[in-house]
C-alpha cells in the first residue's frame, strides 16, 4: 500500500502552442466518508484518468454533518455525489441540481430482520418496530409500507418508525424487529457484530419495486449554461466512469486505493474488499448515462411516498443525457 495521502488533489499540464497550460479544476463532493461506495472516483485520480483529461480533481469526503445539496448550493463543490430523493427534493425546494451523470444502475437499499423478532415476510411487519434513516432516505419506506396497506403510526396493524441512526445498534440490543442496511456496508455491520446470514431475512428494495436511484452525479442546472463549465463536466464524467469500469474488474486493488486515501485511517482493508466487491454489483449495467425508466421509477415511488411525500409534481429539466452524450461517444 502506498503511503497515505495528505493531499487529494491531482494535477495534469497539457502543452498547448509552445506553453504550459493549467489543468482545469473540479472539486467533487462525496455523500460519505472515504470508503468503496466511491471507488470509481479514487480510482480515476490515483490513474490519471482525471490528468489525462485535463482536470485536477479534489475529492471532499463527506460525513455525518455534510449535506451535499448545502456544499453544492454554498458553491463548495461543482459537482456531488447524491441520492436522487434528495436531488428531487432540493429541486422542488428550488435548488435546482441536475443529474449529469448516474454510475450506479441498482440500490443497495435492503431491510435487514431478525427472524427471531418474528419476521418471515411483509405480512410479518405489523406490530413490530423498524430501523429507518431519514433526511431524505425514509421516501422509499414509505412508499413501500403504503404500497403494502401499512400503517407507520403504530399500533397493531401499523408498524412503529424508529428514527436510525449511522449505525445498527436497534437491531443488535433488541430495540427494533429490522433496521435499514446497505448491501455493501451496514449489513456487514450486522453480520460482524455475530449474528448470521441464517438469523436474518433480507427484504431488498430493488426486489419489492420501490427502489430509488442512488450515487449519481449532480450539479446546478445555473453551471451547465457555460460551455466551459459542460466541458468540464463531460471531461469529468468520462474520467470517472472509466474509473468505475477498472474498479469493476479490479475490485481489490481498487480497495486498496481507496485505503490510500481515507484520511482518517478508520477503514479496515477486510471492509473496504468486501464493500467493493458489493459495490460492483451496483454499478454493473451502468455506462453513466441515466435510463429514463430508472429514473420515473423513482419518480412514482417518490410521489407516492406517504401523506407527506418527498415531491409532490412531476420533476421537470431534473435530468440531461447532454453531458454523457458528449462523454461517452
């Protein structure tokens, strides 16, 4: 493993007419910590897909008090990575972020239950109390509790909303039947914490159609009016998903390069090979370019989500297929 890293910034210089001439900057925000759920981006700096385009690219880890939307509308970032009931909502707050690019083709959102709480199937959800993170990420949960005819007031029809926090505690001292859980990261938590695979019944939110669209490429629609600045962003795109492809087919090394870079030094090399190995999943399928389909799919378990949904119209001009048109032909 290399040293780590104090700075996550690479620069390129192309020479242009005689001269040197600047590589243009980028600075990406991240939803999360540094870890593999980001593979594609560490990968394409530490390769040169980003000097080979003429970007120099930092890399801004997120965390538990970063807000992509906020660091995007306070001009801290040019582009963010972020989930797309997130995105939508900020845009019909008016925050008008655009999806420019989406790398990840399916969710990795699942509920993970102990069978020993009593869960078997959907039908067993009633009367027992549920882990779910908000901040944007309740939508499909309750989208999916009204699509099943279930209550999230409580009661014994209904079903007792746990507000969860980063972490699986509920689920391990008995506080809740089932928490939310990542594929690539919480449900390992679970498992490392000593239950078994043989304990817990997984209801994935792909398989129960009320996936939404997670990880994609956003910025403000006000940017992508200056042709410099879509320049930029199709360099960017195309960079990037080259370095998702690589981490693809190369996913431990592309762990290790991620543990290069996390700062903190609170990745395990075990957590991130498994997590890239999960994360692989997800983007396989994906060329960046959003599918329309995925996209309304969204959309309708959105608008569907509850008395209070996330949305509340049909999202208009939240998407454009310009920059990888350019990016990837």
């Amino acid at each position: 493993m290399q040293l780590m890293k104090t700075t996550i910034a690479a620069t390129a210089m192309s020479l242009m007419a005689g001269g040197a001439m600047a590589a243009d900057d980028v600075t990406l925000q991240l939803k999360w910590v540094t870890q593999a759920q980001f593979a594609g981006y560490y990968v394409a700096l530490e390769n040169g897909y980003y000097s080979d385009e003429d970007l120099n690219v930092t890399i801004k880890p997120g965390g538990p008090d970063i807000a992509p939307t906020q660091v995007l509308a306070g001009g801290g970032a040019d582009v963010t990575v972020d989930w797309m009931p997130s995105a939508l909502s900020a845009r019909e707050k008016g925050l008008a972020m655009v999806n420019i690019a989406q790398p990840f083709k399916s969710s990795g959102m699942m509920l993970t239950c102990r069978k020993d709480a009593g869960v078997a199937t959907t039908d067993d959800f009633a009367g027992k109390t549920l882990g779910v993170w908000f901040f944007g990420n309740e939508f499909p949960f309750l989208s999916w509790m009204s699509q099943l005819g279930i209550s999230t007031d409580g009661g014994e029809d209904g079903v007792e909303v746990l507000k969860q926090g980063f972490n699986v505690d509920p689920i391990l001292n008995g506080q809740a039947a089932c928490v939310s859980t990542m594929t690539y990261n919480e449900y390992w938590q679970v498992i490392d914490a000593g239950l078994t695979p043989e304990d817990l019944v997984l209801f994935k939110y792909e398989e129960q159609g009320v996936a939404t669209l997670e990880d994609g490429l956003y910025v403000l629609e006000e940017n992508l009016a200056d042709p410099a600045f879509e320049d930029k962003m199709v360099r960017f795109v195309r960079a990037s998903m080259k370095g998702w492809k690589w981490a693809e087919e190369n996913p431990e090394d592309a762990a290790m390069i991620v543990l290069d870079y996390d700062e903190t030094g609170a990745q395990t090399e075990a957590h991130q090979v498994r997590m890239m190995g999960e994360i692989a999943k997800l983007t396989a399928g994906s060329n960046g370019a959003l599918v329309e389909a995925d996209f309304q799919r969204t959309v309708d378990s959105l608008l569907a989500g509850g008395s209070d949904p996330v949305i509340t119209k049909q999202p208009e001009g939240a998407w454009t297929h310009a920059i990888t048109d350019s990016a990837l032909n």
